[in-house]
C-alpha cells in the first residue's frame, strides 16, 4: 500500500485535540502525491477513533486495540509503527509533535533508518516526491528549510496548532483494517505504574488563548497573611490565582508565566513558557508584568495576536506586542476581566 | 555503576542569533554555553554517580568547539569526558548522531544509564534522544521530572515523568535512557578548584572506526537559513484609565476575532 500514514494520538480512548490537524496536513501530502490518506490509531477505544478518522478525511484507518497499547509506552507503539513502515512502505509518517508524538516517530524512524523533520511550521511537496518544510532552529530565533529524500520513507513531526484540521464529514467513511500488535506483554520493558492527571487546566500547547505572568506577580497590592514565610512568593501565586486566573477562565485559556516567575517558586515549571519551558502558538498571547526576555520570546513569538500589560514602557515585550497597555498589571486585568464578561456575556 | 550523559556547546541563551549574507548562523560575539537543558542531565548524572559510588562519563560529539562544554561538564564535577568526531560526521543528521553515540555508549561497556537533556537547542530538536534508546535497543523514559526510586544491582528504575495531561509514574529495567526536564534538580555552578582541574584535562577524540561505527544514510539535508520575518507593523499603546484601556482592548480583540 503506497499511502500517507498519519498516527492519531489519543489518550484515554479520545483522540487528542491536535491529531486531526495531523490528519488536514497528511492529506494535502496524500493528495499531491496522489496516494490515499491513511490514520493509524493504536490503544482502547480504537474502533470509535477510527470511525472519527473517516469523518476527519482519512481515506483508510489501520487500528490495533490490544491490551498492550492501553495507554501509550514508547516501546510497543513504536515497535508496531516501524512493523507497518516496513510492510507498506508509506511514502510519508506524520504526527503532531506532542511529548508521545515526537518519541513515536523518532523512534520508528530510527528502527526504519528513514529521514525525520520535526518541529515543521510548513510544508510542500515536491514534484520529485521530496517533502520541503520549515521548521524552527536556535530556540526559534531563526528557521531552517530542509527537505526529506523519496527514495525512503519521510518522516515529519508537526508543530502543534501550524495545521488546520479538516472540518468533519459525518457520512465520509474509510476502509478499517485491524492489525496485530508487534510485540507481547513480557517483552516489554516499561510498565505504567500510576498517572496524576492535572483536572481543570488547559493545556498549554493546545490553547487557542493563553495568560501568562512574570517577576511583577510579586506587586500584589494585597498583604499577605501575619506569620508569611515569604511573603512576595505569597503575593504573587495569590495573583495567579485569583487575578490571572479568572481572566483566563472568561476566555476560556490557559495559565502561562515566564521562567523570571517560575524559578522565583511562583508557579510550577509545567507553566513555564520559553527557551527552557514551552514554546507555545495560541491565537491571543497576553503577557503580564512579563518585561519580555529573548528567552521567553523564543517560546511565543509566533503567537497570532500578542497584548503586553507592564509598568514599564521600555519593555521588550512591547517591541514584539500587537497592543500595548503600560499600567498595573493588578488594576489592568481585573478590569480586563470585568470587562469581557461583559461583552462576552459571561 | 556508570552512567553515561551527552551535552554539547551552543550559543549562550541571551545571544541574539541571525543569519548572515553568506546565509551562515552567526551569534556575534556570544560566548558558547553548555546547552541549557544539558545543564540538568548533567546534575543529574553527578548526583546518581555519587549516591551509587559509581562514575559519571560525559560525551559530546562534534567538532572541537564542544570541549568547551566537556570541561564546564568535568568542572561540575563529571568524572571522565571523551569527544567523538568524524568528518563522516559533517552535515549528518540525527540518525547519524544517534549511531555515534550509541556506538560510544558502546565501546565504555559497562553503562547502566544514559541520560540526555530534554533536547538540543541549536538544532530545535530531541529526535536524537530517542534514537540513541532504539540504537542501543534500551528502553526509554523521556520527560523524567523526578527519579523516583533506581536501584543499580537490582537493575530496576522508577521515574516520574511530565506529560501534557499531567506526571505519570513508570517503571522499567535497567540499562536504560532517560531524558530529563528542568525541574529534575538544581545544576551546580562549576567550584574554582574545578574550573581548574578541568582546564588542564585531555580530553579524548574517538573517530568512528575507534566506534566501529558505520553510519546510516543522511536521509535529511537543510537546504537553507533564514531569519525571522519582521513584525508587521507597529505596537499599538492603548491609554486611559485601567478600565478605559480594557475596553479599547476588548474591542480590538473582537475586532480581531481572535475570542
């Protein structure tokens, strides 16, 4: 089978917000190279994921619900994408780059000894069959165009939130075909012992809006209370969480913070964006008391629309902003968020 | 017990980074760093060296300019460093890479752990991680956010791991690689008596044929750099009072239709 393959992430039997954009870009590669479109959906819930993928474009659908696929370990999961590259020979293997996508395709990738571009922004299929993308290097400070070779299978991990999904066709079907899982049980050398799930937070590298907070966290205007070990550290995860997260939560986005706020015990790293944190894309950036280090720029200067709040005029966060609002960040966004339940009727 | 750690050099994270009329990276007059998220692998491998009585082995592969990271490595306090490089080597992509390093791994023989920074800023990328797991054939635990429990006779280790949807706890046998994440512990600053025992250390070279390493085809090839696109257009300041500057915001951002 001469196909595009796309590997639809999911966890706990639904596929992850950003496998059908995987699947919107797998099929503008399958239709340039006119071969069909085919997903790949491994793990519980298979057979419904694979339904979904019909409707989302995909012309064929290869599912493996074994027990050993429950839950996504690198070694079974890779072990059977490279098992299908080897069979079919797929003229192309995408995937979004999440943190289970890009070890997914590395890993087959180098079972198969194929080509792999990750981090790609953009891509275009030449007429010699060669995949030319655009991608990120140096922390994002500058980009790199490469190109797979088609003589083997290409590789490429996406950048999350680069690609759009195809809107759903609810009568489109594809062809389902089940496959057997490439290795048992007792030939696994990982095993899942627990999972702490975060519960009522967004995801950082899915979210469409984000709201991040730096060092002026610490300028809480509120006392904290008698006896405070540190009081500035107090202060400023009172402001996350009483002053930066309603806003989020009227726009529906998620909390992010510069890494000046997370080594200073602010907030956990998991919110860090930039060099050393997340590098995230969302529609609406809004960075506040965030003075805008190149480092943090690394990590969101792709964003669609940036908003900076900061004291301070001469910030570089301004320099890269499409609005700017030199104020307290505690007066600014209080009034933000008073304002857009307004609006938004919320 | 032995475990084994790559870093390499690249610019300092503060460097303003551009490509040149010849279309070449250059960073001005930006010191070379150890590769920040190498930082942390390389705590990490002191401190497991010194908690099992073992001994911690840095590795960079690459041309000489990343000795300078091998001796910030040995100054830290990482016992022994070697460096591989090949003009094979030259214009290779990770496949390559990850067969040289497995091939290092290798040739010290008695690893029980390898562990990489969570990846490698100058080439955008941690793809090589994984590979080097799978040229090795061990099992990999990417993300580690806290080793749990290791346990070097045993061959048995425990690790906490930071997903998108929150930390998994995973066990897996040992010898194995890890890849490990900023908030795995506090790197230490290189002591004085360090910097100078490092500076006086030779540090090995090992070609491919040391490895007995044979390289996969380069299946990748950049074709070209590019800086950024410019911004367009200017920053707009909005004024007025807090709830005068909201409400100009608000309606920008419906206006652009990004709520």
């Amino acid at each position: 089978m001469s196909a595009v393959f796309v590997w639809i992430e999911t966890f706990k039997g639904n596929a992850g917000p950003t496998s059908w954009e995987a699947l919107g870009a797998g099929r503008l590669v399958a239709d340039k190279m006119g071969v069909p479109l085919a997903a790949l959906v491994f793990g519980e819930n298979a057979n419904a994921v694979a339904a979904e993928a019909g409707q989302y474009g995909a012309d064929k659908v290869l599912v493996c619900d074994d027990a050993t696929l429950h839950g996504f370990r690198l070694e079974p999961y890779a072990a059977l994408l490279a098992k299908l590259v080897t069979e079919h020979q797929p003229k192309a293997v995408l995937a979004v780059g999440t943190t289970r996508g890009r070890e997914l395709l590395a890993a087959a990738a180098a079972d198969t000894d194929s080509g792999l571009l990750t981090e790609v922004t953009s891509l275009e299929v030449q007429d010699d069959g060669s995949i030319r993308v655009v991608r990120p290097v140096y922390a994002g400070k500058i980009l790199s165009e490469a190109a797979g070779n088609p003589d083997g299978v290409q590789f490429l991990a996406l950048r999350g939130r680069a690609f759009k999904a195809n809107a759903p066709k609810p009568d489109a079907k594809a062809e389902v075909t089940a496959v057997q899982p490439a290795l048992a049980e007792d030939q696994i050398a990982t095993k899942i012992e627990g999972f702490e799930e975060e519960t009522g937070t967004v995801n950082l590298t899915d979210a469409a809006i984000i709201v991040s907070g730096g060092r002026a966290m610490a300028n809480n205007p509120k006392e904290a209370p008698a006896g405070t070990a540190n009081p500035e550290v107090w202060k400023a995860q009172d402001g996350f969480e009483n002053v930066l997260k309603p806003l989020a939560d009227v726009l529906g986005g998620a909390i992010g913070a510069s890494r000046a706020a997370v080594d200073a015990g602010y907030i956990p790293y998991a919110h860090q964006v930039g060099q050393t944190g997340k590098t995230v894309s969302p529609d609406l950036y809004i960075a506040c008391g965030i003075s805008g280090a190149i480092q943090h720029q690394a990590g969101m200067r792709t964003s669609k629309v940036i908003v900076a709040i900061n004291k301070d005029a001469e910030a570089p966060i301004f320099k890269l902003a499409h609005y700017g609002l030199v104020g307290d960040l505690y007066k600014i966004v209080p009034a933000l968020t008073a304002e857009l339940k307004k609006r938004l009727g919320k | 017990m032995h475990v084994v750690v790559f870093t390499r050099s690249t610019p300092d994270t503060a460097a303003r980074v551009e490509v040149g009329k010849d279309g070449s990276v250059t960073w001005g007059d930006a010191a070379m760093v150890v590769n920040p998220w190498d930082e942390y692998a390389l705590e990490e491998s002191i401190l497991q060296a010194k908690n099992a009585g073992g001994k911690a082995t840095v590795i960079a592969i690459g041309p000489e300019q990343h000795n300078d990271a091998l001796k910030h490595s040995l100054a830290m306090g990482v016992d022994e460093a070697a460096r591989v490089w090949d003009a094979a080597l030259e214009n290779a992509d990770s496949l390559a890479y990850a067969a040289a390093a497995a091939g290092a791994v290798k040739k010290l023989g008695d690893v029980d752990l390898v562990i990489l920074g969570k990846e490698s800023i100058d080439v955008g990328t941690d793809q090589h991680n994984y590979q080097i797991a799978r040229k090795l054939g061990w099992p990999m635990l990417s993300y580690v956010s806290k080793i749990a429990a290791v346990d070097y006779s045993a061959r048995t280790i425990k690790v906490e791991r930071l997903l998108e949807q929150g930390r998994q706890i995973v066990t897996s046998r040992l010898p194995a690689v890890i890849s490990v994440m900023k908030d795995i512990n506090e790197p230490r600053y290189p002591s004085f008596i360090g910097i100078r025992k490092a500076s006086k250390a030779v540090i090995p070279e090992w070609s491919l044929a040391d490895l007995g390493v044979s390289l996969p085809p380069t299946r990748t090839r950049t074709l070209r750099l590019m800086n950024l696109p410019a911004r367009e257009g200017q920053v707009e300041m909005l004024d007025g009072t807090p709830e005068e500057q909201a409400a100009k915001l608000v309606e920008r951002l419906l206006e652009e239709k990004v709520l």
